[in-house]
C-alpha cells in the first residue's frame, strides 16, 4: 500500500456534516451521487494528500500501485478480502479488520 488516501467517516446528515468540516476549512473535492440514491461527499485540507468522504459508515481506503499484487499478498497473509469492484474512479477491494472496520485497497 502507497498511502491513506480516503478515511471514511459516518454521518448522520451529510449536508449538515459538510457544512461544518467546510468551516473548519476543508474543501469540496468531489460531490456526486453514489449507490442507492446517495451521494458522494469528499473534503479535504488544501494541499493535503489524504482526505475524508462523509458517508454511512466507517472505513479506509489506502491507494496502491497494482491491487492484484496486493490481494495476493494480503491472502498469503491469510486475510480474506471481498470481490474486486471496478468503477470509473478505478478498482477497490474490501477487507475488514478484527472489529469490523473497513479497510480498501484503491487502484486509480
């Protein structure tokens, strides 16, 4: 894994959520809408690499250079992940940790 790319933070109320990180001084990355009538909220610090999306739950999403090595190597470790969704945002792959925590591998 390269880097903590996205930290997921559940919110209750997305506008409500957004407005407040918006006066703390984050910016609108991306706003679209997303699965099952939701939208995608991402916001982040100028000039920071990593961000946070508001969203329903809670999760990571670590970016890496090449999934399919990665998946290998997480399975070695005997870890199991979820199935490879592909997206015009690019390849995520879901694994969660010991307590239920979400945790992502990205390939833009």
């Amino acid at each position: 894994m390269k880097t903590i790319e996205i930290i997921m933070i559940p919110v209750s109320d997305q506008q409500k959520a957004k407005s407040f990180y918006l006066n703390l001084g984050f910016k609108i990355i991306m706003e679209a809408p997303a699965e099952h009538g939701q939208t995608w909220i991402q916001l982040g610090l100028p000039g920071q690499p990593t961000s946070i999306a508001l969203s329903t739950f809670h999760g990571v999403i670590c970016e890496t250079e090449d999934l399919e090595k990665e998946i290998k190597e997480v399975k070695a470790k005997g870890m199991e992940l979820g199935k490879v969704d592909e997206t015009p945002w690019g390849k995520f792959c879901w694994l969660k940790d010991l307590d239920g925590n979400g945790i992502s591998l990205h390939q833009k």
